[in-house]
C-alpha cells in the first residue's frame, strides 16, 4: 500500500501512543502529552501567530512519521531569528508569511523533529514538506533546533543546498567528569570561578533563603498558580506577552508528573521565586523564571543565579543527569560552568533567487558564529587539567 502524508490540525486527532511510538521519549517536547496541552488549553492562538500544521505520513493505517509543526504568521516565540529575510521579502513586494515552522513552540531546546524510525523514512518526510509548502504556495518552511540524528536526512550533497543550515550558540552544562557533588564540581573549576560561585550560593542562604523542589505530581495547586505567577511577572517586566496558561501547568503535572520539575525559592515560609523546568531522558531543560517583584529579587542579586542554574546543577548530580540546558542566550552563564555549544536549525527557501542568496548569507553567519564560539571557550572557568 502507498505512503500518504496527511495535514493534521490537531494532535488529539492521533492517538498519543501511535504518535509516541515515533520517538524514544527521552525529549519531553515531543511529547503527545506536551504538545497536545499547548493546543488544548489556549497556549497557541491564531491571533498570536501559530497555527498547528503537523505534517504526518502513513502506511496503510499505521503512522510511520512526522514532523510537528505550525503555520506562523510572524516569528514570534521562535528564537531563531529571521527578521531580516522577512524584511527583505516585503521590500522586494513578496510575503515571507504565513511559513510553515517545525518546532517546539516557545521552546529553544535540541531535540528530535523528523519523527521516524530510520533515515529513509525521514527524507520521505522532507520530501512530503517541500511538496506541502510548494503546494500551498508558502514562502519557506524551517526546522529550529533539531538534533544530530536528524543532521543526515538533510544532507548537503544537493547542488542547491534545498536546506539551508544556520547555527547559533547556547550554553550547557555537561557531566563527562561523572560529578556526584557540587563540591566535586567546583573542585574542577579555577579558584577565581569557585570562590565566586561559593559567595553567591552564601549570600542567598544568609539572607534566609530555603529551596525546594518539587515534581508535577508532588506539585500543590498553591505550587502550581505561585510559578504561574512567577512567570506572569517576568513577562510583565519585560513587557511580552505570556502564553502559557496556568490550565497547561496543571494539565502537565497531570500527565507529566515526573517531567514537570519546580524550583521554588522560599523565604520565611512564602514562595517568593521560582523556576520552571522539565526533565528528559539524560538532560534538565531550565525553562522559565521569575520572582515576586523585580525590586525585590534585586537586593538579592544571587537569587536568579542560585534558583536557575545552582539548585539545577544540585538536582542535575543528586539524580544523576549528565546535561542541563537552561534556556537560551546568557553569557554570564559561563562564569557559572554552562559553556558555549552549536544549535543547528535548517530552512527551505521556495523562490530559488532567495535561497541563492540566503545560501551565501548563512555560509557567512556561520563562519562567524564558529569564530565567535572559539572564542567564548577560552572564558572557561574549569582548570585546563581538570575533565569536563
């Protein structure tokens, strides 16, 4: 029987264990459970931009692939940065949107996109995008932060580069040395680097600050709407819109309870900050943050440190995870034992006069975000005779 790729407009329309069985689920983004939530408790509007178009291909009845993904009307919520093309679109009196993105909404995280059992299957799958956005007459379709394993079914070896890469840089914390304490951790780090990490952890424990970490299914609703809350702020500070909604922090404490992971920052009782976090196979994925109030969290400038990366770097060795990604940009985090590491995302151009020029732009950008990484790696604060 023929393959057939199909749109889906709603996950909820495929069985969670059909689509489940696409990946190993050690990615929580991926999820049935993570991305369904989003679509089902308001998290993506048509008015914010984001109109799911999961592209799937099937074998009689049976799902054998697919790639989740959205229409989008601007790029927001993306972090791979493509104003510029969408500028250039628009001066040359084209429409660079609606695009079709392959991605985990909100999310900068690596993981898999083309959900397939083996290589072969995953091309199919590209070759059934590239006829879904010449079909529908879009301008592009791109795929953010996929992993090493879906690097092959792209290839380079196309005279025209169809896919072009970008790279960018985040920063990871990793646990090749086989760290169990965080004293193990800090022995391997310069003293410089050590006794600043040392007196920030100090100054946040003198100011009668306790921590606590709680998972979904540990989670009060009081837990549930204080981090909501939390996130609120941060949002407000910065004068963005939220997304999420706090339906979808229950609903992942539901049926996320070990993968939902909060830190929550305590002080005479009352939660007063929070991070929001999800864990994976092998890796914690810090995602959002925030305090009560700016002013607040400002007397205390080790707070964001100690309740984003420290407490993640504590719970990363006291369950024996080996990475720890807490969300993108942040040179500081440096200084703090995340080093820099290449993100990949790959972009199909359909007009071919573009994607010649964006095929020598991003050869560009790529050079320098390599020369750009070189360099941050010689801020390491490890000990050059010390293991990472």
């Amino acid at each position: 029987m023929a393959q057939i790729a199909r749109v889906v407009r709603h996950l909820s329309d495929i069985p969670a264990a059909d689509w489940d069985a696409l990946h190993d689920g050690r990615n929580p983004f991926v999820a049935h459970a993570f991305l369904s939530g989003l679509e089902a408790t308001g998290c993506l509007r048509e008015d914010w931009g984001w109109m799911p178009c999961h592209i799937c291909l099937w074998d009689g009845d049976a799902l054998i692939a697919a790639a989740l993904g959205y229409l989008k009307t601007n790029s927001h919520g993306e972090f791979v940065f493509d104003h510029a093309w969408a500028q250039a679109y628009a001066q040359h009196g084209l429409d660079y949107f609606p695009k079709w993105l392959c991605a985990a909404p909100y999310s900068p995280v690596t993981g898999p996109r083309l959900l397939a059992r083996d290589d072969a299957t995953k091309r199919r799958l590209l070759d059934a995008i590239a006829g879904f956005i010449e079909q529908s007459g879009l301008s592009s379709a791109h795929v953010n932060f996929h992993n090493q394993a879906d690097e092959a079914a792209f290839g380079d070896d196309a005279p025209d580069e169809r896919w072009l890469l970008r790279e960018d840089i985040q920063y990871h914390w990793h646990n090749d040395a086989g760290w169990t304490t965080f004293e193990d951790y800090l022995g391997a780090m310069d003293r410089k680097h050590r006794k600043n990490i040392l007196q920030e952890r100090r100054k946040v424990r003198d100011a009668g600050m306790s921590f606590r970490i709680v998972h979904g299914d540990d989670a009060s609703d009081g837990d549930l709407a204080a981090m909501h809350g939390f996130y609120l702020q941060t949002f407000a500070d910065y004068g963005n819109a939220p997304a999420l909604t706090p339906d979808f922090l229950h609903h992942l404490a539901r049926t996320m309870p070990r993968q939902l992971v909060i830190v929550l920052a305590e002080r005479e009782g009352a939660a007063i900050a929070g991070a929001l976090c999800l864990r994976g196979g092998d890796t914690l994925y810090g995602r959002y943050w925030g305090a009560t109030s700016m002013p607040d969290e400002s007397r205390h400038p080790g707070l964001h440190f100690e309740t984003c990366y420290y407490q993640g770097i504590d719970y990363c060795l006291r369950e024996g995870l080996t990475r720890f990604e807490p969300g993108a940009q942040g040179r500081h985090k440096i200084a703090r034992g995340f080093l820099p590491t290449l993100v990949r995302s790959r972009h199909r151009i359909a007009d071919p006069r573009f994607a010649r020029a964006l095929r020598d732009w991003c050869a560009e950008e790529r050079m320098e975000i390599r020369q750009h990484l070189r360099q941050l790696r010689t801020h390491s604060p490890f000990r050059d005779d010390a293991a990472t």
